[in-house]
C-alpha cells in the first residue's frame, strides 16, 4: 500500500487533468474532492454557493477531502481546499503533497477557454485574469507551505505527471 498523493493549487492548474492521467499510469484509484461534493449532495458548488455561502461549502469540502482519502489513490483537491488550515495538516499528514504551479496569466487563459461555471462561481466578482492574480497573492504562500513538492505545470499534462513519477520514485530510492 501507499499513500495518498495530493494535488493542490489554484483553479485551471490542471490538478483535475493530471491527477487522472497519474492515477492510471501508477494504477492508483482517483478521486477528486468537488466530483465527490457535488455528487453526493446530488447539486452543483455554484448552486451551494448561491443558496448557502462559500462558508458552507468549505465545510462540505472538508467532508469530502475525508472521505475521499485511502492509501493508493490520487485526490484532486479544489483550489479553495487550503484555505483551512486543518486541511492542509490533514494532506500532509496523511500522504505526499504536490502543488501544480501556474502563473495567473496562463490560468485565466485556460479558464476563460473552458469556465465550467457550474464548478467554479467566480471568487471576487473581478474579470477572470484579476481574480487569478489577487487569489494567486493570498494563497500561494498557503500552496507553499503544504507543498511537499512544487511542480511546474505549465508543461503539457504528460509532462507534469512525468515529473511526478520522477520525485515519487526518487523519494522511494532515498
Ligand atoms: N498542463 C496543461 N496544459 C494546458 N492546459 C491544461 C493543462 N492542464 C489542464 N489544462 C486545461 O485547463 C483546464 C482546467 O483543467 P483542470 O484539470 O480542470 O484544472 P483544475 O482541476 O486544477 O481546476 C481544462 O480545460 C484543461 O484541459
Ligand atoms: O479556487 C477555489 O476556491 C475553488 C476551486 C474549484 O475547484 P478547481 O480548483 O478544481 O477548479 C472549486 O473547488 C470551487 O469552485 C472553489
Ligand atoms: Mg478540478
């Protein structure tokens, strides 16, 4: 058995993407905390947050990033996920963190191509580009402090999961 591998970091780093190509290469299961939230509760986070606050849904998230976890999985996380700091303990003590790193730029550049507003209801109100800038200002200091490992995922997917592998294998070898 092995432990979980988290991804972290903001809307549109791909940790969706990649986490779902990793868990196939490592035959790993794969889970990702807003999938688990919106089909257990059966609704969409944009509809959580309309009818009962971001406050609420960071609670429902924290449920999900539980129950989610199990030794030989890979758990894509929701960008908000670090926001409290029992969440970002809990990955840490619990399975190897990677924060997938992406300048805003880039990020809004993929968002604005595929938005997925039912998943992500914006954050600030500001135009996408704004938003990932300011949001990017408070949490990566967060991202930084819970990483284990930063990845830098500018790359095509295959290319980060291939960085992955490398720091997983090398942590093994060590
Ligand atoms: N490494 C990448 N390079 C280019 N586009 C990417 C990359 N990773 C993801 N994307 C695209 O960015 C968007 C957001 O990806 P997603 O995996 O949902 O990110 P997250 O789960 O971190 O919000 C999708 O349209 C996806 O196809
Ligand atoms: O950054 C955030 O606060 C959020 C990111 C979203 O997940 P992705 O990072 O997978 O887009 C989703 O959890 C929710 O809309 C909140
Ligand atoms: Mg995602």
């Amino acid at each position: 058995m092995s432990l979980p591998i988290y991804l972290i970091g903001a809307r549109g780093c791909g940790k969706t993407t990649v986490g779902h190509l990793l868990s196939k290469t490592l035959g790993y299961a794969f889970h990702d905390t807003d999938h688990h939230l919106q089909t257990s509760l059966q609704c969409t986070i944009a509809q959580i947050v309309a009818e009962e606050g971001w406050e609420s849904f960071r609670m429902k998230e924290r449920d999900s990033l539980i129950a989610v976890t199990a030794d030989s999985s890979v758990v894509a996380t929701g960008g908000g996920i670090i926001l409290r700091p029992e969440n970002c303990q809990f990955m840490r003590d619990n399975g190897r963190v990677f924060w997938l790193s992406v300048e805003p730029d880039e990020l809004a550049k993929r968002l604005d191509a595929e938005p997925e507003n039912e998943q992500r209801p914006t954050l600030t109100g500001r135009p996408i580009t704004e938003e990932m800038s300011d949001i990017l200002k408070v949490r990566s200091p967060l991202y930084s402090s819970t990483a284990h490992h930063i990845i830098d995922a500018t790359l095509p997917p295959q290319e980060v999961v291939d960085h992955i592998l490398q720091v997983l294998s090398q942590q093994r070898a060590g």
